[in-house]
C-alpha cells in the first residue's frame, strides 16, 4: 500500500512539473513574439520577418524539420505602412498614438499644420452642403475637417464614418469619437489621413498639427513557417495544427501592437502541441503551420492552399488556434455545425474530464486561417478562448495581460482529440 501511495505521488509531482513546464514553454514563446524588437509581428522594422526566422529556429531546436528543404513558403502583398514620424499636436499637446488618437488602417500621410473646419450634424448629412465643403477644400479654404460622432449610434454612426471615409479623397479627416479604438491592416491607402480621437482626449480645437510619415509597400514578402513530425508510414494521412504568427505591426517608428493573445498565444500552443507528439507519436504526418498575412486577409493561408505542400485530400483533420491566452469563459468552436460528430467529440472528451467551463458552438465563418481549407473541402475547427482578456487589435494586447490560465487543459483537450481519428 504504502509503495502505490510512493507511485501515485511520484507520478503526481511528475505530471505536475510536466504540466509546469508546459504551460512556461508557452509563456517564454508568447513574450518572445510581443517583445519590442518584433515591433508587433507586421510590416515595419522587418518584424515579421525577424519573427518567421525566430520560429524556424525553434522548430529546427526541438529536431522538427521542414516538409520540403526550407521551412519557409514565401509570397507577396501590397499593405500600407506607418514607417516615420507619427504625431498629433492638438493645442500644443502632443496625444498618445494608439491611446488617445489612431489613424486608419488605409490613411494617407501628411506634415503640417491644419486649416480645419468643424462640421455640424447638418453640413454632414446634407449633401449640398458636402459638396460645398468640398469646394472650399478645392479652392485651398481649410484642408481638413473635424466630424464628432460620440452622439451619433447605429446607423446614424454608420453614415458619419462613411462621409469620413468619402472626404479623405480631398482633405485630412479628424473624427472624434468614443468607440473603442482598434487597428488593422490596409493595402489601399486614402489620398489623406483619417484620423480618430477619443473624446476624452479631445479639447476645442485651435490649432492642430499632424506628422503622418505613410507609404505602401508593394509586393511585401512574407513567409509561412512550416513544420512537420513525420510517421513511419510515408503514406499516411495527416493532422495539421494552424495559427497565424503575424500582427498589426506599427503606427509609427515609436508604437506597436503587440498581439499577445492575437495570437502570440495560438503560436506558442502549435510548440507546446509539436513536443507532445513528438513524445506521443500518432499514425499521422503531425504538420504544424504558423501562417503569415492573416491580419491583412487571411493571405497567408490562401497561399497556402493554392500553393500546397501537403496534399489538401490527405489532411484528416485541421485545427486552427487563434487567441489562446485565457479561456477563463471556455472556448468557441467555428465550424461546429459542419462537422457535428467532430464537436461531439470535443464535448464528451470535455464533459469526461472537465478541462473547460464551455465549448461553444458555432457555424461556419471567414474569420481566420481554417477558411480557405474548409473551401477546399478540408475538415477543420478554429478554437478561440472566452475570458478576462478583452483586448483586442489595440496596444494593449500585451503579454503581461495574459492569464493562461486554461492552457494547459486545452493542449490536453486537442490531444485528446486527436486520439480519436
């Protein structure tokens, strides 16, 4: 008796640490990618560039090789880029980038001081009056306006955006507003800058100055990292694990978002996942993808399967897994109710062993990399957590905003899983 208790507690403290150094492996990856010198995983400061490299090298360490000779899969985009100057005067005080102003994915550039005329509900929505507005922009009588929305709501907010919007293609527009701010990524830049300020930040304007240092780049090369644990039988189906490594980037030489949770976290998951199999073989070719140019429209993934290295046929199952730093509130499942037997799956391994509070079902959606395979025809989930961390597109999408708190118990639920094929 005494020498089970000695076993059960040995095998206690060893699950324990394994488990510990699990879910610190994962926290090592994740503050590695939002560190400054990445500048936000996107298109300025070469910080994508410089994050494929530092994932290669870390699959290359746990002895995970490539499918072909190199474990990059370049392609090209076009995106806009905030690579200078990046400031906002208004009455003398310089504003916080990102906290207090943010420019649109797609704004246009500008220096200078603003010749700024403040629209009034009926000058916005009349369209006599815009294009008088207009006029006066051609005839060089102000060069910019200032649109408040914070009482404006549905579609009354809708419309006022849209007129910010339609403007830029003769002025700088400065839209004062109190919806959360969040960021993108842009490949058609407006002929000016559209710029927004949160209300609390904003004061009467008397004079405002702007430096907005943009530029597109043409034909931006990028690279999806790919990965593979190959089984003994060259024939084999295979399991793949997906999750976009790219970010916003930065607005300007100086901020960046960091995209902690989006989706640091649902990169780091794929290494935590990459040392269970390669301790844990499957009969399956286990492929890990950290896909480039997400966040400017799933273009990485798009590459990849009109470019495929693996045979799209041959994929038994896909996961993809995007925001994977709390999970607190569960997860979501998309695509749920295309694959109903796959999810029921999910629930009786979750309801055997209490890994989450929830799986949430949900349908179909064009909202990360496991699209483009569902259209092919590849069965796919795409897991996101629910929980404390709310950030989101914004800088502060920091890693110290992580919990972890159910990361652990969610590698442990997609090995579970993938037993089940």
């Amino acid at each position: 008796m005494r020498s089970n208790r000695f076993f059960i507690s040995f095998l206690f403290c060893f699950l324990s640490v394994s488990l510990f150094s699990q879910v610190e492996e994962g926290r090592r990856i994740t503050k590695e990618l939002c560190a400054p010198k990445y500048f936000g995983r996107g298109y300025v400061k070469s910080g994508d560039s410089l994050a494929a490299v530092y994932l290669a090298n870390e699959f290359q360490n746990k002895g995970i090789k490539p499918i072909k000779k190199s474990y990059f899969q370049p392609f090209s985009f076009d995106v806009n880029t905030f690579p200078g100057e990046m400031k906002l005067t208004l009455n003398g005080q310089e504003l916080k980038t990102g906290i207090d102003y943010i420019v649109d994915h797609n704004s246009g550039g500008f220096h200078g001081e603003l010749k700024f005329k403040s629209l009034t509900e009926s000058e916005i929505f009349n369209l006599d009056s815009t294009r008088k507005i207009v006029q006066f922009i051609q005839k060089s009588i102000f060069n910019s306006v200032i649109i408040d929305v914070r009482n404006y709501q549905g579609d009354s907010l809708k419309n006022a955006n849209s007129i910010a919007n339609a403007l830029t293609d003769f002025a700088t527009v400065l839209v004062v507003t109190n919806e959360k701010f969040t960021f993108s990524v842009g490949s058609n830049p407006m002929g000016f800058p559209l710029i927004f300020v949160q209300g609390f930040a904003y004061q009467a304007a008397k004079k405002i100055e702007i430096q907005i240092d943009q530029k597109l780049k043409k034909k931006h090369i990028a690279n999806n990292v790919v990965a593979m644990i190959p089984t003994e039988n060259k024939k084999a189906e295979y399991l793949v694990f997906t999750a976009h490594y790219d970010h916003l980037g930065g607005m300007g030489n100086q901020t960046y978002f960091p995209g902690g949770n989006d989706n640091a976290s649902g990169t780091s998951m794929l290494f935590a996942l990459a040392d269970y199999f390669k301790e844990n073989p499957v009969p399956y070719h286990v492929v890990f993808i950290a896909f480039a140019g997400e966040e400017a429209g799933l273009i990485g993934s798009k590459y990849f399967v009109d470019h495929p290295l693996v045979d799209l046929k041959k994929i038994k199952f896909l996961l993809n897994l995007d925001i994977m730093g709390s999970g607190e509130e569960g997860i979501t499942v998309v695509n749920a109710t295309l694959f109903p037997t796959e999810f029921e799956k999910l629930i009786s391994i979750n309801e055997k062993e209490n890994y989450l509070s929830q799986i949430k079902k949900r349908g179909p959606a064009a909202n990360s990399d496991h699209y483009w395979f569902t259209e092919k025809g590849v069965p796919a989930f795409f897991f996101y957590t629910m929980g404390d961390n709310k950030h989101y597109h914004d800088v502060f999408d920091t890693y110290e905003e992580l919990t972890f708190n159910k990361y652990n118990d969610i590698v442990k639920l997609i090995a579970a899983f993938a037993k089940t094929f």
